[in-house]
C-alpha cells in the first residue's frame, strides 16, 4: 500500500491499483491502468518468464525481519480505515479517503487477491508489525506488462508509523517478489512531484530516478507532475533493497530507518 504508487488513467506502467503508486509528505504512500498483450510467460521460480503461463502466488506469510506480509481480508477493514480513510494519508493517491462500504466492496473484489495470473493484475499484502500484530499499511505489485515483464509498486502506511522503516522493509519485500518470483525486468514507481517522502523512499531502496513529466496529469481537479523512479532486473541484487530483504531472511535484526 513505492507507493505508489498518483490517480488513475487508462494503460501506463513506483504503479498504482484501480486506484492505488508512490506518493506523499508524511509516511510515504505511493499508489498506481491496464492492459497490454504479449508472448506468454512461463513458471520460473514460483513466478514467470517468457514463454508460458503467468503466475504468482507467494507461500503466505511473507515475512522480513520485523513484519508479516499477507493477502488482506473482510476482518482487516477497521484497520485499513485509520489510515486508508484519512485524507492526509490519501492527498496525493489515486483516491479519495475510503469508507467502510468502499473498503467492503474493494476487499469483495482485487484487494483481497492473494495471486496475480493475468497481466494487468494487482497483487495488495497487508503490513503487519510481527511483535505487535498491528496492521500499519499496505503494499502492492502490479503486472503491468507481459511482453515487456514490467511491473510498478504502490504503496501507504499510517501516518504514525512514519520514520520507524518499515515501508523501506515491506517494499523491499515486495520488489523481492517481483524480481525473484514473478521474473520481473523492470519494475517503476510513479509519484506525485509533491510526495516527497515517497520519493526518497523510492531512492532509499535504489530505484533510478528517470523522469519528472510536468502537469502531466489532472489529480482531484489540478494539473500536477509525475516523477518516475525504475530498477531493473540487473540492478536488483545490487541495491539496497535487496540488501534489506537478504538481512530480513537472516539472523539480524531490521535496523529502522526514514520510511
């Protein structure tokens, strides 16, 4: 819940979900459209390559040092509302604050996906703190491109959580399952130019600042900018995601950080 990954126009690749890439002041929050065709990707490593069907489907939970990843569920919707449903937390997201009905119906549907199986899909894990139980955000992997294995991430936390690094820890996670499960070659997070916590989260996990588009999109009635950050497939076992998502496989504690 980048992350995200922004509002949402029709087909475009740091990502948001029908209405989720990367933005905002406070803790980052980063949400990112559709569609595109391509030759077909084949299993590789729980995820996929080209030449095959498409799937993802991690074994749940996902866990990194301090927090535990999973599909969200109908029982998580009076969490997701301390932080989904406050309009600090959604000023530069593709939504407006949500509702427990717009929560219902949203978990009714792609929000509770535990699987991506088709391009244009969404992938969202709740956040949990493992020692506390708390659910502190979300994070989500869209699939955005089969011919071209592209992805985007997206991304909100709580605004009291801010600084503590666990959207360091969580994204980290999820570009793991990008990369390293899905087969990814390039993954993005798009932002809105104000976000800036967003974007130094962004660049905190070794993502490639590559554009700055100016009013490039109409969000909640203005003309604003778009800043693009990407990583490659090449780039990933060098950066200092995958350094965080190696130490939460290990012995070591997370170390907190901004984010």
């Amino acid at each position: 819940m980048s992350i995200l990954r922004p509002r949402v126009p029709p087909p475009r690749s740091l990502a948001r979900p029908p209405e989720v890439s990367s933005g905002r002041r406070g803790p980052p929050t980063g949400f990112p459209g559709p569609d595109a065709t391509g030759p077909p990707l084949v299993p590789h490593g729980g995820g996929v390559r080209h030449g095959g069907g498409v799937h993802l489907e991690p074994t749940y939970p996902v866990d990194t040092a301090r927090l535990v990843l999973r599909p969200l569920a109908d029982t998580d919707v009076d969490e997701l509302l301390t932080y989904r449903g406050r309009a600090d937390v959604c000023r530069y997201l593709p939504f407006e604050p949500m509702t427990r009905e717009t929560l219902r119906a949203r978990l009714g549907a792609d929000l509770s996906r535990s699987a991506i199986t088709a391009e244009g899909q969404a992938l969202t894990l709740g956040v949990r703190v493992r020692d506390t139980g708390r659910l502190v955000g979300d994070v989500v992997l869209f699939f955005r491109s089969q011919e071209h294995a592209r992805g985007e991430i997206g991304y909100a936390f709580h605004p009291d959580v801010a600084g503590r690094g666990y959207a360091s820890e969580a994204c980290s996670a999820l570009l793991g399952l990008g990369f390293d499960q899905l087969g990814l070659h390039r993954v993005i997070a798009r932002l809105d130019s104000r976000n800036e916590a967003s974007a130094r989260l962004a660049a905190r996990l070794g993502m490639r600042r590559e554009a700055h588009f100016v009013r490039s999109e109409m969000a909640k009635g203005e003309w604003v900018d778009q800043l693009v950050f990407a990583m490659l497939a090449e780039e990933w076992p060098g950066s200092a995601a995958h350094r965080v998502q190696q130490r939460g496989r290990g012995t070591a504690p997370g170390r907190a950080t901004d984010g």
